[in-house]
C-alpha cells in the first residue's frame, strides 16, 4: 500500500501546517467536485458566519480558489502558496488511490451476480441463459 502510505504522508504535512498556523480544514469528497475549505482558528462551520477568514480550494478541471477575508485580517503568501501545493497533492493521491480501488469496488458490487452463475460463462444474466 505505497499509494496510501504517500497518502498518509501528504495528509500529515497538511494537517502539521494547519495546526502550526491555527487553521481547520473540512472536506468535501462524496461527490465531483472535491472541495477543502481551510477556516482560520476554531470556528464552527456555521455559513452565516461571514467574520471568520475563509480559503476554499474547489478540484474542477482546474483548481479555482475562494478568498474570503475580512479586511483586517491577512493571510502570508507563503503560508497560502504551501498550502494550495499541498492541497493539491492530498487530492491527486486521493483520486489516485480511489481510482486504484476501482476494480475492487467494482467485483464487490457485481459478486453476487457472478456467484449465481455456478462457475459457468452467463451469455444473458438477465435472462438466466448459460453455456457450458
């Protein structure tokens, strides 16, 4: 599991960057398009609150970014471009190990239909027609 241990590792720089500069972090990968979206100190994660600095990173085509800030606050370029870079790589390992469970999720799914066929080729698995 190499895949997942770079993961691991990515996830872990990101998260010591965050605590280091009191960040939080939600994301969002249940569907396209994946979103991180960095909070800065504790907050809850109420929408309305509009005084809590705010960075969203949105996963398209491209990576697009939201800033919202509030006047008087600020936020270290160098701070924002380590954690754009590492936000980046967290999603393509990410996308990389859910696509390399792929073909495992997919047998899963479909292993019933294959068991019912008693080891035969299934020509019509709706049909229940079988050749030996």
């Amino acid at each position: 599991m190499e895949l997942l241990t770079e993961l691991q590792e990515a996830e872990e720089k990101l998260s010591t960057l965050l605590s280091e500069e009191n960040w939080t972090l939600h994301t969002y990968k249940k569907a396209y398009p994946i979103s991180f979206t960095f909070r800065k100190g504790q907050m809850t994660w109420d929408t309305t609150n509009t005084e809590a600095p705010e960075i969203k990173f949105v996963f398209k085509s491209d990576i697009e970014f939201v800033l919202s800030i509030p006047d008087d606050e600020r936020v270290d370029e160098k701070f924002f471009n380590k954690l754009k870079t590492l936000s980046k790589e967290v999603h393509r390992l990410y996308l990389l190990f859910w696509f390399s469970k792929k073909d495992e999720r997919f047998k899963n799914a479909f292993s019933s239909m294959w068991d019912a066929c008693d080891g035969k080729v299934a020509v019509g698995m709706l049909l229940k027609h079988y050749e030996p």
